[in-house]
C-alpha cells in the first residue's frame, strides 16, 4: 500500500501499518523523554510542592541544570497549560502553582464535600485592607483610621495566617509593627502586593474614606514577608 497522496484513489491516502509500527516508538521515545526531561521533571515540582514554589526554590533543586532553561521549562508549561483542560499554571504569592480552574471549582468542591469556609467579618477585612496598604503599620495607626479598636480582629487575623508581627516601630512604647503574609498573597491570588487594585476600588467596596488610605497606593509597599522576623521578647505572637 503507498504512502503517497494520490486524489484520484483514496485508498491510497492511506497510511501503512507499516509506517505506523515504524514511527510508533519515535513518538513513544519522544513522549517518554519529554516526561522525564527538564519541562516534566519542572513540572512535577510545581505540581507535588504544597505551596507555590518560586525560582529561586526551582533553582536550587536543579542546580544542575542552566536557570535560563529551567525558566524556558516554564515558559514552555505556561503554553502548554494555556490550552483548553481542567487545570492551569497560574503566578501567585511570586511563585508558581498548578491549580483547577476557577469555573471547575463547583465540581471539585462535589468531591471532597468542602464545606463553605469560614468567611472574614467587616471589620476583619477593613483592617486587613488598611495593614495591606499601609504596612508596617501599628494597631493605634489602625485603630485611628478605622475609628475603633483592632486588637480582637487583629489577633484573628494572625491566627488565619494572613497577618504577621513584622518588627517593632521606634517610639515610645516601641509598639508591634503589622504587615500581610505570603499566606495572604495565596489567598488572595496576588503574585505580589503590586497587584492589589486600586486603593479607590477597595474603599468604595468596603466603606472607607477614600482619602485615608489614597495617600499610599499599594505598589509602594514592601512584600510583608521579606521584613526580618522579630526575635526575643520582641517576638509575634
């Protein structure tokens, strides 16, 4: 039977089992070598890491290889998850995850039986919308910008993991310093805290005084959690 495209015999269009048997192990080859080689070993980090792993973290597991090829593996999951499919690779808290799709969520939320989380208060997230834009920022600085006291919401905030003593500001009384966690960027799907919206935005959702907070927009913030840790009897709580 002929490989060759002939119009006039359809028959002939047909390709042979024998050309079939013959590249049947190249493709299997190739696809073998794919999963095992540098994109699939990437992938299998992103996808067995418990958080969202960055590229210093990619860099340091591959040490071997060049890190511009560990960034085009990337680049080359990013294309392939692009495609229509039940999952994606998406940036958030600056690293990389891969995760269902936000429209799936009602089917995966089915098979695990997820109860409806436990969702923040008002005043909870008023004063995580101040900390995020405002960090560091001290409880009293809080307190004066919403007007009432914050202790109890702050403490449940730090309990949720979204909030973190970032270090001790230098007056008199040398009081606590807030500031949002890597935690919070996950939750929030932030690669990072320049993608918070528009101080304007949030206020109108939540009630604020757009002018208390517009005098610091988000992108002149620090990652909260870059600030060091304080140790000893400065330490979080």
């Amino acid at each position: 039977m002929s490989d060759t495209h002939d119009p006039k015999n359809p028959d002939a269009n047909a390709v042979s089992v024998d050309t079939l048997i013959a590249t049947a192990p190249a493709n299997a080859a190739a696809d073998e070598a794919d999963a095992t080689g540098l994109v699939g070993i990437v992938e299998a980090l992103i996808f067995a890491s418990p958080e969202p792993i960055t590229p210093k973290q990619l860099f340091k597991v591959l040490d071997s290889e060049p890190k511009e090829e560990v960034l085009a593996a990337v680049e080359e999951l990013k294309r392939r998850y692009a495609r229509s499919g039940g999952l994606q690779l998406v940036e958030v808290a600056a690293g990389y995850q891969i995760v269902t799709r936000p429209e799936l969520h009602e089917w995966v939320r089915r098979l695990f039986h997820e109860r409806t989380s436990q969702k923040l208060s008002v005043p909870a997230l008023e004063t995580l919308a101040v900390i995020a834009y405002r960090q560091p920022v001290t409880a009293p600085e809080i307190a004066e910008i919403r007007g009432v006291n914050t202790s109890g919401v702050l403490n449940t905030l730090i309990g949720r993991k979204l909030v973190k003593v970032v270090g001790r500001k230098p007056v008199v009384g040398r009081p606590f310093m807030y500031g949002t966690t890597r935690d919070f960027l996950d939750k929030f799907g932030l690669n990072d805290l320049s993608d918070l919206p528009k101080v304007e935005d949030l206020a109108d959702v939540l009630g604020f005084d757009p002018p208390a907070l517009a005098e610091l927009t988000a992108t002149e913030q620090p990652q909260a959690f870059d600030f060091e840790s304080p140790k000893g009897d400065d330490g979080a709580p």
